[in-house]
C-alpha cells in the first residue's frame, strides 16, 4: 500500500501545472570555487552569500555540482563521499534544512555535457518537488527520482526494463544516462557512451509518468534547453561548410541549430563552436568559439534571428549566462558579474563582485521568466 501511495504522488507532483507570470524580474546564483560560497542577486545587487552546502561524509577533494529548481526554492548538491560514492545533497534555499543520499561506491555520474558547475535546472520537475540523475558503473546504469523535500530515492529506472533495449542496442557499451529535460510528460535521458568519440547526438527516450517509455527527440549532444519554452538551441556540424580540424574527442562544430528555426546559422568557418547558450529569453545565442590554433576561447552573442549581427565578447569573461532581458558576464580577474542587453552588449552594467582566486566562478542559474519566484530574497 505505501508503494502504490508514493506512485500516486509521484504522478500528482510530476504533472502539477506551473504558475506563471509576465514579470521580467529576474534572480540568478553564482558560485566561487576558491571560497566554496554561493552568492544570490538580482539587478539591484547582492541579497544573500552562503556557504555551499557540505555534509559530513563528503570527500573535500571532490568537486560540486549544483542544479536549482525553476521557482529557485531548492537546491541538489551532487559530488562524491569518502568511499567513492555518489552524494547528492537536498538543500531547501529557503530554511537551510537539507537532506543526503549516497550511491553505490563503483557509480558515477555526468550531470552535463559541457564541463562546468551548474546542473540545468530542467532537471528539477517543473514544480520542483522531483530532482532526476544519472549513475552507472559502466556495466550498469539506472536513472533515480527523487523527493526533493526528503531526499528520498523514490522510483528509479535501469538497462534491463523492457522498452529501453532498443535504445540500449544503438547506445553502444560503458554508458552514462544524462537527464536532460523533466517536462510535463516525464525525463528525457540520453545514453552517453565513454567509448564513441565525435559524437553530435546520442540515442536519448522519454520515461514517461504512466512507466511507459518512448523514443526522446532531445538528442542533441550540447543542446541548451529553454526552462520556459523546452527550445533547444547547440553547436552542429554543417557538412556543406568548410570546418577546421577538431580538437579532442567533441566534432568539429562550425555552426547552431535552433528548434526554434529553420535556418542553421553558420558563423566562423575558422573557429570551433564549444558551447551555446540562450540569452534575452530564446530571441538570442550565446556561444564559445575556440581558435584550433592558440586553443583560446572567448563568448560572443547573437540575435536568434540575425546571424550577421555577432558580437564577439571580451576575452575577459570566464562566464556568461542568459537572462530574460539579456545576459550575464563574470569577469576573470577582478570577478566582477555584469548584466549586457543583446542590442549594447559592449556597455556591461556592473552589479557585484565575486571571488575568483585560483578557483573556478560560475553563474549557475537565472529565474526564468514565466516562473514565480519562490527562493529567498
């Protein structure tokens, strides 16, 4: 009786509608390695700096990853214990209270695909009660829900349930599941193998809320999604246009694909394209491009609909991430975080600073809009 009560509240907060409003307010988190604090603000300026969330069984040598819910009321902190496992850490933003879980001590985990700090908060169900992740031992994999209020693994899904053979078949060996989406319909999850290298997309289904599972068209290897709208935008490779050689494992991407377009927008045919980003809502791009030469990397952002209107950012920036209204920008040296409008985006407004030492800082995370804001202020 118990297990038939959680899945029947699985499904009430899996498919509960999301409130939304027309306000273009916005918040955002930033993170600082070398100080392991969190620092909440918004336009005005700083409101909240906090210490990251820690438990005693966390290994200090290990890194941290933090994914935020839409309404910026809870937080998951995944890194590793002692012993090797998995630890994800339930943080409520809101009273401080928090809750852990440990894995198994051979699992691993991939909460991205493009190497930084921060977990997409489309990871989070829309209402934020329900977090998704990844694991496996290369043998293995499961992707586990959890109650974000207890920290309870609720229902989990694994390679040998029936209707992901297929999908298995075209993944190849040693993969890691990504969540990469919790919609209204349920968690979309690419398979990732370690062993195909240059890959552009990978074999991804959609578990859906009834147990079923379907085919996902979130394949894209290095797609951003939109938290409001589920667009995706990522790096491609054209075949019909001239590409420098790749660097590493990742493909040669020379140009972006949006779901929201139908035009590809090639931009550089001298340049790699490493990353994407929306800006200014979904009607802008922000993507890192890479000289295969000098191996330096800098951000630059585009109008969606207006590929000659790029602008190559200052190569200062260690960080960039949307907003709404526009985008924001961490400056390596001195930390300080910045808004830029996509029509100026050469006229930064400062509005604080972070520590950035020999340590990495990051914007893990602006309030969408159309999402009410239920964290801290």
């Amino acid at each position: 009786m118990k297990r038939a009560r959680l899945i029947v509240l699985l499904i009430i907060l899996w498919t509960s509608p999301v409130n939304s409003q027309g306000n273009s307010t916005w918040y955002a988190w930033a993170y600082a390695e070398a100080t392991d604090t969190l620092l909440l603000f918004n336009q005005e300026g700083d409101l909240l700096e906090i210490d990251a969330p820690t438990a005693p069984e966390i290994e200090p040598a290990a890194g941290k990853f933090f994914a935020i819910s839409r309404d910026g009321a809870d937080m998951a902190v995944v890194s590793y214990a002692l012993d090797g496992s998995p630890l994800v850490i339930f943080y409520d933003l809101n009273s401080g209270a928090q809750n852990a879980w440990l894995g198994k001590p051979e699992e691993s985990y991939l909460p991205n695909l493009d190497g930084s700090l921060s977990i997409p908060s489309v990871t989070f169900s829309q209402d934020g009660s329900l977090f998704a992740l990844g694991l496996s031992d290369f043998e293995t994999w499961r992707v586990v829900i959890f109650l974000t209020e207890t920290g309870q693994a609720a229902v989990e899904i694994n390679q040998d349930y029936e209707y992901v053979q297929p999908i298995m078949e075209a993944a190849g060996s040693f993969v890691i599941p990504v969540v990469r989406l919790f919609d209204e319909q349920g968690v979309h999850v690419q398979l990732v193998s370690s062993t195909i290298e240059g890959m552009t997309e990978y074999p991804a289904f959609l578990w859906k809320w009834d147990g079923n599972v379907v085919e996902s068209p979130y394949t894209e290897a290095f797609m951003d999604v939109s938290p409001l709208t589920n667009e995706i935008v990522y790096p491609m490779l054209d075949d019909e246009t001239p590409a420098p050689d790749p660097i590493g494992p990742r493909a040669a991407f020379n140009a972006i694909d949006m779901s929201s377009s139908d035009f590809i927008m090639t931009l550089d045919e001298d340049l790699l394209i490493t990353r994407t980003r929306w800006a200014e809502g979904t009607q802008a791009v922000l993507y890192e491009t890479q000289d295969p030469e000098t191996f330096e990397t800098i951000w630059n952002v585009v109008p969606a609909d207006a590929p000659d209107e790029a602008a190559e950012l200052l190569s200062q920036y260690i960080d960039v991430r949307g907003t709404p209204d526009g985008f924001l920008s961490i400056e390596g040296d001195t930390g300080i975080i910045s808004f830029h409008s996509v029509d100026d985006p050469y006229d930064p407004q400062p509005i604080t600073t972070i520590i950035t030492g020999d340590g990495l800082a990051e914007i893990l995370w602006v309030s969408p809009e159309g999402y009410p804001y239920n964290g801290p202020g």
